[in-house]
C-alpha cells in the first residue's frame, strides 16, 4: 500500500497546497488534506479510518507540528507504533525535525525513502495526570515556549517577517516575549533529586535543534533526556545564552543547571505554559518520559518527486 500523506493545508503560512502538488504524482486518493483551525473532525479520527484500512506508512507535509501531530495520532490509534514508517516534507517555518538528517539542496526536503528507515525514540508528557501527549524534538517552559507561542500567533506582521527572514521573526518573537517575561517558580524533579527553581527558561531536549539557528551541542543519548535549567539567571545572561545557541555552543553560564534524566516531573501551582515541538499546552503538572514504544523514520533527505 502506498504512502498516506498528511497534508497540512495552513502550513508556511496558507502555503500549505504545495504538499498536494508533491503528494499527487506519487498517490492521489491517499492524500490527507487537514486545516488544524477549521476541520471539526480530529486527525486522530481521519488517520484512524486510515489505519483500519491498512495503512502504515504515513508522510506529514508541513512543519514541525504537523509531524507532532500525526505522530500523536500514531501513538493514540491503539495499533503497536513499531509497524508504523513516517516520513515527512518540509513545509513549516523552522523544519527543525529534518535537521539531523544530511540535507539536499532542495526547496522542499523530504524523508520520503521508506526502505531507509530507523527506530526514533519519541517523548511521552502526562499533563496534570489526565491527558498524554508528545513530542518528536524537545520540549520547554519558560522563554522558548512563551516566544513559540508569541510566534504562533504574529498575524500579518509575522508573516511578512517569515517571508524576508525565519531567523528575524524568530528574534522579534523573542525580543517581545523578553518584555514581558517574568520568572516561574517551579520544582523540577529528576531520577536523583528534586530542585526547587526560579526560572526563567527551562528546556527538555531529545533532539538538539530548536527555533531555526539555535541548537545544542548534543542530542541526549538513548533513553535519556537532556534537561537545560537557567536558574535565577538575568535577562541579559540569557540573552547572551541565546548568541551562544546560535552558535550551536552550550551558554557559559553558572545560572545553567545541565541534567540527563530517564524522566522528570515538573509542577507549578499556578498553571503554566508548555511548548513541545512548537506547540503549547498548559497545565500545573508534567511527568515527562521516552516513550517506550518507538517510531520508525525515514532518514535520508531526497528530493520529494522521488517514489519511495
């Protein structure tokens, strides 16, 4: 059976069409077409009625949270994840999730070669013991998700910014979010202790790439989590952490606490803000774990006319 692509109709600002156009030569009538604002049945449901008919190869075209939310939408159909292959194409603003991958000079990378796949771990976040959700890259409170939310929600003024530069949206987002940022009080608890923090920026990473430049040193190794605390840090001192991300350099800092971790927990008691892979939910409580089940990725970056 061939490959479902998932297509994200709002992606790269209303751009999101051109995955049809890339879909449609390989596979039209499995073709996806979603509008996460506007569609009044869920992705889950749409890629359920999929699964049930067979389907296990799946290709989310859009960004960073179109391929969260098809994974999400893996994870929640009730079927063992490891028969499932996801490959995806680039249509987002930050594509952060085909960066650790070799990349072709292409307008619009994708992992679409499906006999070329290996294992990903995923990251499982219970949100105040209730709802599970997930997290293909990273995950943070703090500055990163208060600007991703900022991001997210830039109107016609960031959409203008994208178009001349990714790296100048992201910076006005941050820029905006500095203004009125203000430090969470929240404890943090890992496999070894429980540290009581005031922060004003904390990242959980299982891929070192985030928001367009800015990377870490590292990807955490298997089964772990890298966690980046900027504890009782000044503005400025985070500022210049940011310089250093983009130099894909770890800030040198005494207000950075660096842990790996199997799982963490992090509780507020007032309800606070987090992102996972460019999107944002809130809650006052979350356990975050690798997932023990895992999906199988494309790895290699080709150009999208290719057939897998």
């Amino acid at each position: 059976m061939e490959p479902v692509f998932v297509v994200n109709t709002e992606s790269r600002g209303g751009q999101g069409h051109l995955g049809q156009k890339i879909a449609e030569p390989i596979m039209a009538e499995q073709l996806l077409l979603w509008s996460p604002t506007t569609d009044k049945q869920s992705l889950q449901e749409r890629v359920q009625s999929f699964v049930q008919n067979g389907a296990r190869d799946f290709v989310a075209c859009g960004g960073d949270g179109t391929v969260n939310a098809l994974t999400e939408s893996l994870f929640q159909s009730g079927y063992p994840t490891h028969k499932f292959r996801l490959g995806a194409v680039a249509l987002g603003s930050s594509n952060d999730f085909h960066k650790s991958r070799q990349s072709q000079r292409n307008r619009f990378p994708g992992l679409l070669n499906f006999k070329n796949t290996a294992k990903q771990e995923v990251l499982e976040i219970e949100i105040d013991d209730k709802k599970l959700v997930y997290a293909n890259l990273n995950a943070s409170i703090g500055l990163t998700a208060e600007a991703n939310s900022t991001f997210n929600q830039l109107g016609w003024l960031g959409k203008k910014m994208k178009s001349w530069s990714l790296n100048l949206a992201i910076g006005y987002s941050i820029l905006m979010t500095l203004l009125r940022l203000k430090p969470l009080t929240v404890q943090i608890e890992t496999d070894h202790e429980k540290l009581n923090c005031q922060t004003l920026n904390t990242q959980i990473i299982k891929q070192r790439f985030f928001a367009g430049d800015l990377s870490y040193p590292k990807s955490a190794e298997t089964g772990k989590i890298d966690l980046y605390i900027y504890n009782n840090i000044t503005y400025l001192s985070l500022f210049s952490g940011l310089v250093s991300l983009a130099k894909g350099e770890l800030p040198r800092t005494k207000a950075l606490i660096s842990k790996s971790t199997r799982q963490l927990t992090i509780t507020s008691e007032k309800p606070i803000a987090l992102e996972r892979d460019g999107e944002v939910v809130t809650g006052c409580k979350f356990k975050i774990r690798v997932s023990p089940q895992e999906l199988n990725v494309c790895q290699e970056l080709a150009s999208p006319s290719l057939k897998p």
